[in-house]
C-alpha cells in the first residue's frame, strides 16, 4: 500500500508543478518593468516541474503515464514559447 501512496504523491506533486508553471506563464507580463524576474520565476518553475514529472515518470501506473507525458509535453511547449520572445 505504500507504494501505491508513493505513486499517488508523485503524480499529485507532478500535476501540481504543472499546474503552478502554467499559472506562472499565464501571469507573465512581457511589457512589465519585472517581466526578467517573472521570467527567472518561470524557469525555476520549469526546472521544479520537469524534476517532479521525471519523479513521477519512474513509480508511475500505466494510467498515469499518458497524463505524465501531456505534462511533459506541456512543458516543453512552454519552454519553447517563451524562447520565441
């Protein structure tokens, strides 16, 4: 049964992670005199979100798994949005 708990806690934290950087994104504002502070918030986001999923990813059931990978997925357009700028 632990295990399972284990399971469970690593797919909350990683789900919350997204959730967390995906409200970070939603907040930057590009024109604001703090954007490269939001933009260092960000990346620490990324970097806390990765880390959980990757965590996630190693215990993860079967029914997790495509969940994990839409995060990570998510992620990385994030990621690659916000190198656009």
């Amino acid at each position: 049964m632990a295990h399972h708990k284990n399971k469970q806690q690593a797919f909350q934290a990683a789900q919350k992670g997204a959730k967390q950087l995906h409200d970070a994104y939603n907040n930057l504002e590009r024109d604001s005199a703090s954007y490269g502070q939001q933009l260092k918030h960000l990346k620490q986001e990324v970097n806390e979100t990765y880390q959980q999923i990757e965590n996630a990813m190693e215990v993860a059931s079967e029914t997790q798994r495509p969940q994990l990978e839409k995060f990570r997925r998510d992620l990385q357009q994030i990621v690659n949005e916000v190198n656009e700028f």
